[in-house]
C-alpha cells in the first residue's frame, strides 16, 4: 500500500464518529499519564490499555510517542487559548483586555498541571527532550507571546500606545505576571490568590504607564 492510501486510510479512521471518540480518549489518557508519570516514565502500551486502544491504532494516528505528546500539547493549547482567538475578547480597554489574559494565563501556567509540565519540560533527561522543549515552547509559551502580540500591534496602529518591539512586549508583560511565582509553586510553596492579582494589577499599571502616548 503507498503512503498515500496509508494516509487516506488514517484520514478515514479519525474523522468517524468513533474514530474521532477512540482518539480522544487516548489523548485524554495520554495527558494523564505524561503529567503523573512524565514522558519518559509514561508508556504507550499502558496508554493504550488505560484508553481501551490498540497499539496499531495509536501509532497509525500519532506516528509515535513523541507525535502523541505533541498531540496532547496541541489539544491542551486549543482547550486554553480559544478563547483569546477572537477579535470581541481583545477591546479597546487595555487594561481590562491584559487584566482578563493576563489573569488567565497565571492560572495556567501555575496551576498544578502547569507546574507538572514545567517539571516535565525544564527537569527530565530523555532522548526527546530538545523536541518536547521545541513543542512545549510552541504551543505554551510562543502561542500566548504572538496573541498578546498581535493585540499590542493594533493598539500601536490605532496610536493608543508606542513599543520599540510588540514582540519583546508581549513576552515581557507575561513574565512580569507569572516568572516571580514559577520557582515558588515549583518548590511547592502555595501562592494566595490576593499575590496574583496583586502582581497582575501592578504589571498593568507599569505596562501601560510605560507605553503610553507622550511617555
């Protein structure tokens, strides 16, 4: 059989009903698996037992294990950034728009599965380990960084405000409002809710104290 009715095949087996709901369920159990085991430690053939598969099946969706994780990578951006990929979240009330992604993207980022990721990225040694940085960075980090982006760079176009860089921007707001809690919840100290805010509401007020027209 060529690769072509290989893919056709594929193509046909994922985009069924069931075939849709088999591949959820491995991507669902996948997820948990990675975050309670990390990759290395995580197995497919556990996987598949877990979601009920088989091993033919999740190699011809996913290609391998590191297709599977980029999978769920994938999935766990969309769950988390759709919301933020359409035009009526972003107005023209800055700090009402940074204050809703910004507040969105702390809980993410410092929530249990977030800190277990960032575990799973950052500490493990495995032979994959420069492509799950390369995929972690992809969907996590440079996702939220190119949205938050895009809306600076039409606020600089409408005059509202000025930026040497919406780019250098974008990533710098978004660490002022998570990088002084990263190595704290990853060292298991809690962090009140009262903090975050408390930092979110700061990083607005430089921000845009900052970038305002006439500064």
């Amino acid at each position: 059989m060529s690769k072509e009715s290989v893919n056709k095949t594929v193509s046909a087996q994922t985009t069924t009903k069931r075939g849709l709901a088999r591949q959820q369920k491995i991507l669902e159990v996948a997820e948990t698996v990675f975050l309670s085991q990390g990759y290395a430690g995580s197995s497919v053939n556990e996987i598949v037992r877990l979601s009920g598969g088989s091993l033919g099946t999740l190699y011809r969706i996913f290609g391998n294990k590191l297709g599977l994780f980029e999978a769920v990578f994938k999935k766990k951006s969309k769950e988390i950034f759709t919301q933020f990929d359409n035009d009526s979240f972003w107005t023209d009330n800055m700090a009402e728009s940074l204050f809703s992604f910004g507040q969105t993207l702390q809980h993410v980022a410092l929530s249990p599965d977030g800190i277990a990721i960032y575990r799973l990225v950052i500490t493990e040694n495995n032979l994959d380990q420069g492509e799950i940085q390369k995929i972690f960075y992809k969907y996590g980090p440079q996702t939220a960084a190119t949205m938050l982006e895009n809306y600076l760079k039409k606020q600089v176009e409408a005059g509202r405000i000025e930026l040497l860089d919406c780019k250098l921007a974008a990533t710098q707001f978004l660490e002022m409002i998570k990088g002084p809690f990263v190595l704290r919840t990853l060292f298991c100290e809690p962090v009140p809710k009262e903090e975050l805010e408390l930092a979110l509401n700061q990083a607005i007020k430089i921000f845009l104290g900052g970038c305002s027209v006439g500064k």
